[in-house]
C-alpha cells in the first residue's frame, strides 16, 4: 500500500535527517523521498556552501580518488594518466575562472 505524499520539506527539516542518518537510503525513509530527490536537494544546498555530510557510495565502497577516476578514463579514452591529469586540471581552472568572472561582474553591478 502506498503512504501518501509527506509534504513539502523544509530546508531545515532536510538538513537534519541528512546529518542524522548513516546513509541516503536512511533519509528517503525518514522523509519518504527518493533517492533523486535527496542526492539533488543535497548537491543543491553543498553549492550553496551548505557542509553537508558525505555518505559512502555504492553499497559500502571506499570514495574513490580523482587519480582512480582519471585513470579510468585514460584507459577507455586510449590515452595517459598524464594527459587525463592536465585536461582535468585546465577544466577545474576554467571553472574557476568562471566563478570569478561572474564575482566580479556581480561586484560592478553592485557600484
């Protein structure tokens, strides 16, 4: 039998299940949500600044390094760790570059 919809759930009511449960499969039960829902509400509030704790991925795995994930690609893409190092980094600073340049554009607005 399906339970009805719980509601709308406040920000705070989110961010005390999330650091009170040991795992996301924890929050969709307390808050009757999917896992979407909880990893999205999560990721949301993690740019926003908000801390929020990490759980352990794919049922009980380590967090893997960039270094793991980097090399991955490297062999599917037929190339180097090396090469799959630099883009990554050249990426990451773009990223940056962008975040800056919307503060700065966002500070000439304000004057």
């Amino acid at each position: 039998m399906m339970s009805e919809a719980k509601g709308r759930i406040g920000f705070d009511e989110f961010i005390e299940a999330w650091e009170t449960s040991d795992s996301v499969q924890s929050v969709c039960d307390k808050l009757e949500i999917s896992k979407q829902n909880a990893y999205a509400r999560a990721t949301k509030y993690r740019s926003d600044g908000v801390p929020l704790q990490k759980f352990v991925g794919g049922g009980g795995r380590a967090k893997v390094s960039l270094e793991e994930k980097l090399a991955v690609l490297a062999r599917v893409r037929g190339t180097s760790v090396a090469e799959m190092q630099i883009e990554s980094q050249e990426m990451l600073a773009s990223k940056e570059n962008e975040k800056v340049s919307i503060e700065n554009q966002e500070v000439s607005m304000e004057v």
